[in-house]
C-alpha cells in the first residue's frame, strides 16, 4: 500500500493541487489522503474536493492562542485518515515544537526562495530590492527553527530587469510546482534528488 499524505493548507492551494495531480499518476509512490486548511476559507479545500480528495478546515481562530489543541484535532484527523507524512502547502500559521517533532522526518515545506535566503514572507519583494539575478524554490523538511531543515530540492529562475514580485512569483510558483512532487516522491522512495533534475532550470538573465 502507498503511503498516505496529509496536506496542510491555509489559501489557494496551487501547491496542494499539484501533488494531487502527481499523487493521480499510477507510478507514484504516496496517495493524499486528506487536505487540511487552518482557514475556513481556503480556496484549496474546493479544489481538493473537486479531485475527490477529503477536505476539512479546522479553523485555528476557535483556538485563538491554544496552538496546542488545534495541533491535536489536526494530529487526530490525520491519524484517522491513516496519513503518516505531511506536506505543508502554503500553511501560514506557525507550528509547535511537539508538532514538528511528531512529524519530524515526515513533514515537508514549500519556501518560496532558494533556502537559507530569505526565510519568511514577501520573499519575492525582498529579492528584487537584494538586487539578486537568481531566485527560487526551496522543498525541506521542517524542524523548529522556521524555514530551516534539510533541503531535499531546490529550483532556481532567473531575475529579469523588468520583473515585479507578481512577475518573479508566477516564474517561481511554476517551479514550485514541479519540485514539491519531486521531492516527496524522492523522499518516500529514500532517494535524494538529482540535481541535474532541477539545475538545468536556471536559464541566462536577458
Ligand atoms: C507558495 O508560494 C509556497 O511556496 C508558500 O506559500 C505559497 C502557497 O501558494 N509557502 P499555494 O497556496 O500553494 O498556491
């Protein structure tokens, strides 16, 4: 039997939908079997449904501060649908220390910059003012600190001199969807990502 992935999300859901799309094609290695969303008002829990995937908001705001308890009804939906890794898809709320390490090893993050530049938000904005010529997409595995955790892939896209963060987002978003699946697929089957696989996306700045 295929592992069973909880996806955990918070709006849009473009990444989650992605893994439901590779998770579809009969060769690969995990099955999602339950979408998650922190918000009542995800956009990604239609999409999920759409595919006939589980979705369920347990909204954190009816646990205000108790990270604890919301964790805890998260930990339990996923148990219960027999989930034992957890991708983290553009989930916006931080996550506790007992949480990470019960998942430590089995729960992946998106970063939408190339790790360790630019943790945290508005990373598009702040490459473009970094002035840097190369930005990217980061998969890791997650461990306390945020944003941080052994990189299990990365994609790299050029910065174009006309490029605003909407721009430089879409070329970057377009990469994270390649190498989400990639690299969950890569971290069930116990292999580590080729890197002539992702390096090659790296194309001359005009
Ligand atoms: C992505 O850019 C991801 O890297 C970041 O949050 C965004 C989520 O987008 N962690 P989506 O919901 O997957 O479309």
């Amino acid at each position: 039997m295929k592992p069973r992935v909880g996806i955990l999300i918070s709006g849009r859901g473009s990444n989650m939908q992605a893994l439901i799309r590779a998770a579809a094609q009969s060769g690969y290695p995990a099955e999602i079997a339950l979408v998650l969303s922190n918000r009542s008002d995800a956009p990604g829990l239609e999409i999920a449904r759409r595919h006939g995937i589980a979705a369920q908001a347990i909204p954190s705001r009816d646990f205000r501060a108790d990270r604890a308890t919301h964790e805890a009804q998260m930990t339990h939906a996923l148990d219960a649908a027999g989930c034992t890794i957890v991708c983290l898809a553009g989930y916006m709320r931080l996550l506790t220390p007992y949480f990470v390490q019960h998942w430590a090893g089995r729960m992946l993050n998106i970063h939408p910059a190339l790790l360790p530049a630019f943790p945290g938000l508005d990373t598009h904005a702040r490459a473009l003012a970094a002035g840097i010529k190369i930005h990217g997409c980061t998969v890791h595995l997650v461990t306390e600190t945020m944003d941080d955790g052994p990189i299990l892939a990365q994609a790299a896209v050029p910065v174009l001199p006309d490029d605003t963060a909407q721009t430089l987002g879409d070329r970057v978003l377009a990469q994270e969807h390649i190498i989400f699946p990639m690299a969950l697929s890569h971290h069930i089957s116990g292999q580590s990502v080729p890197a002539e696989s992702t390096a090659a996306l790296v194309s001359p700045c005009a």
